[in-house]
C-alpha cells in the first residue's frame, strides 16, 4: 500500500579523481556524475576552515566538501511516502 522510494548514493570516491577544471567525476570507473552548482550559506569562519584545509590537502574545496559528505551522509535513504485516499 505504501510507495517506497529508496536513494543510493555511493559511499567512496576512492578511485575518483578531480582537479580544478573536473566538470565530471567518474566514481569507481563506472559511473559519471556531472557536477551541479549549489549556493550555500556559511559561517565565514567554517568557511575560512574549510579553505585552509582545501588548500593543506592539495584539493578542490569542491571536493573537501563532497569527501566530507560522503563520509557524513548514509549510503541509503528509504523514503515512505503515505498513501493518501481520494474522495470521488
């Protein structure tokens, strides 16, 4: 009765390698994303952090931040959307 809607998102982007002019990411050779343009809204000093960090690592912040990310999120996500009755 319930419509099920499950995500999986790959969890390594081990063999992923991007460099500042990447427009793409071929994640485990098999696989390619294309990037897509986000805005977000920091605190400047995580921001600054984050920077600093990019730079120390030899990365892209793109990629500090998809890495983070990565490690952060769940490899699945099982979405359970309601039935809803209708009225006739």
């Amino acid at each position: 009765p319930r419509t099920l809607l499950k995500l999986c998102f790959p969890i390594s982007y081990n063999n992923c390698h991007l460099t500042t002019t990447s427009t793409s990411c071929t994640i485990c050779s098999m696989v390619t994303i294309d990037k897509q343009r986000v805005t977000l809204f920091l605190n400047p000093k995580l921001l600054k952090h984050a920077k600093a960090q990019a730079v120390v690592e030899e990365k892209t912040l793109t990629v500090l931040v998809e890495t983070a990310l990565v490690k952060y999120l769940p490899e699945e996500i099982v979405i359970i959307k309601p039935k809803i009755k209708t009225q006739y």
